[in-house]
C-alpha cells in the first residue's frame, strides 16, 4: 500500500506539471501568435514567458507531490525531480538544433529545481520547515 501511495503522488505531481504547461502553452500560443514564430523557432518573449510557467509548473507539481506523499514528502519530492531532470535531458537531445541550447539547458535546470521549490513550500506550509 506505501508503495501505491507514492506512486499516485509522483503520478499526481507529474500530471500536476503536464497538465498546467498543455494548458498554458495553448493559451500562449492563442494570445500570442506571434510570438511562436516559425516551427523551431520561437521568438525570444515565447522562450522566457514559457521558462517561467515551466517552473511554475514544475513547483506545482512539487508541491502536490509532497501533498500527497505528505509521510515521505522530500523523498518523493526528489524523486520527482530526478524522472522531471531526465525527461527534461531526453527531451533536449530530442530538440537539438531545433532550439537555442541556451534555453534547452535553462529548462533542464528549471525544472527540477522548481520541483524542488515546490517541495520545500510545501513542507514549510506544513511547519516542517
């Protein structure tokens, strides 16, 4: 039973994430037309604005992971950032020379790290922090 309460909180925080940047990055590319540009190269405000709904992203997902896994919440928080960190790096392989590399390896950074950030908010909800 412990083994399934940590897998629906990875599951929900990574659903969390998934879901909250689908939703964002199809209103971007609504509001903004423009700013997509051309396939595989977007314009710089697409890049920046998306970099930090990404991270948004990612703490919300951090924080209903911890939420979740309230018993083992860093460690789920932190597995959760080690499978975000490589699905970030597989996807940067995937996007190379479609994309600056800059903004790949500010997104493989990002990430994790908002997982992280989103953890910690939540343990420091909590009083634990």
């Amino acid at each position: 039973m412990v083994v399934l309460h940590a897998f629906l909180a990875l599951a929900a925080g990574f659903a969390t994430m998934a879901v909250l940047v689908a939703v964002l990055t199809a209103l971007l590319a609504r509001l903004t037309p423009s700013w997509v540009g051309e396939q595989g190269n977007p314009k710089p405000g697409y890049i920046f604005v998306n970099l930090a709904y990404s991270f948004l992203a990612a703490s919300a997902g951090g924080y209903v992971t911890a939420w979740i896994g309230a018993t083992s919440a860093m460690q789920l928080v932190l597995a959760l950032g080690i499978v975000v960190l490589a699905l970030a790096a597989l996807s940067a392989m995937q996007a190379r020379g479609k994309q600056p590399i800059w903004y790949q390896l500010t997104l493989l950074a990002l990430t994790p790290m908002g997982v992280l950030a989103g953890g910690l908010v939540r343990l420091r909800v909590l009083g634990i922090l």
